[in-house]
C-alpha cells in the first residue's frame, strides 16, 4: 500500500483536491491494482485487448484506408473489419453483437453504417454534430429481432477508434461508477448528446479527479 499511497500522492499534485467519495473510489481501485494504471493485473483485464483493438482498427480502418473502402465501394468489407476486430473484445453484449451482424448483412444495411461510420470518426464537422448523425444512423440500420440503438453499440467503435477523444457507455457500471465517484453524470436511457458530453467530462476529469476505465475489472472493484 505504500506505492498506492506514493501514487495518490504524484496524481493530486496540481490537481484540486480529491473528494471523499472519489478518495475513496481510488483507493479501492488501488487495493485491486497496487500499480495503478501499470499494473499487469490491471493490463491484462483492462487495458491490453483495448490497446489491442485499437492497434488494429489503426492498421484495418484507418482514416485513409477507411476512405479507400468507401471510394471502392467495399462497404460490407468496411463493416465485416468493424465487426471482427470488435468481436475479439467483450466490450458488446452478445446479443448486441448479434444485432449488428444482423443490420449489416444486407448491402443497404453495410452501405449504411459504412458512410455514417466514417463520418462519425473522421468527418469535418464538430463532434456534436457528428454524436446527432451518428445516432440517426445506427437508429436506422435495419433491425431484425434486438434494437441495435443502444450506448454501448452507439459508442464502441469511437472509443476502439480513438480512445483520445471518445469513451465507451456501459450504462449500468458507469452510472455507478459516477454515483460512487460523486459526479453528476447527466445519463438518459436513449443515446442522446448532453448525455455522451457528460461521460466525456467524467472520463477526462473536469470538475473532478480523472475517472476510472471501466471494464470487467473494474467492476469487480464496484461490487
């Protein structure tokens, strides 16, 4: 517990002091994970398949190599790529997954989330405007027996594309996280972006000490 302490210590330099609630969440997180964000229990349950996803999504569904699929008109190919580097993760549900197989098999489906996949990582307008279309597209995608409209459908592919900028949404771990982390997470049920702007604010850290990555890990920490 003393390198927990050391690494309490180092992350509340210059930051505002933390408050009792997240005090406490991170000392529990320590508890779990002695090395913090470097400790190889934490790698291996948390972090390592993510960077792993993401890596490849670099390589298969990058901005240029994306952009070529779609001048080739390769939309089943650029959703069959988003859906297998997904597959090798446990960020999705199962029948999630099997929502979005389903939604993109046909070719109107695949060419459907092809274009609105691209627009919503690599398109020029701000990122709020991009959250709006992106949800109208996968609210669209054909649906065969499970809604495909869900957060976490809705936010996997930014988070496993550039987790810089996004965060994924497991509703129910997150607002737990946020209720034990004493953040005020604006969450509504229907992805919708004040609510997507809110996670952003408590993964970053604003008004707050940074948050916690949320995996199978961590919410052996919440129980």
């Amino acid at each position: 517990m003393r390198a927990a302490a050391k690494l309490i210590s180092r992350a509340s330099k210059g930051s505002p002091a933390l408050s009792r609630s997240a005090l406490k969440c991170r000392n529990k997180f320590l508890r779990f994970f002695p090395g913090g964000f470097h400790d190889e229990t934490y790698l291996d349950w948390e972090r390592g398949y993510k960077w792993a996803a993401h890596e490849r999504w670099q390589d298969q569904l990058g901005r240029d190599e994306h952009a070529a699929l779609i001048r080739a008109k390769e939309y089943e190919e650029v959703a069959q790529r988003a859906v297998r580097i997904e597959s090798r993760t446990n960020l999705l549900f199962s029948f999630e997954k099997m929502a979005l197989r389903d939604a993109v098999r046909e070719p109107a489906g695949a060419r459907l989330f092809a274009d609105g996949l691209y627009q919503w990582l690599y398109g020029d307008q701000s990122l709020e405007a991009r959250f709006h279309e992106w949800v109208h597209v996968v609210g669209a995608l054909p649906r065969r027996q499970t809604r495909v409209l869900t957060w976490p459908l809705v936010t996997v592919f930014g988070f496993i594309a550039d987790p810089t900028t996004h965060m994924f949404l497991k509703p129910n771990v997150t607002r737990e996280a946020a209720r034990r982390y004493g953040f005020p997470f604006a969450y509504v049920s229907r992805p919708a972006w004040p609510a997507y702007r809110s996670l952003l604010d408590f993964a970053a850290g604003h008004d707050r000490p940074a948050g916690l990555h949320l995996g199978p890990g961590v919410r052996r920490v919440l129980k």
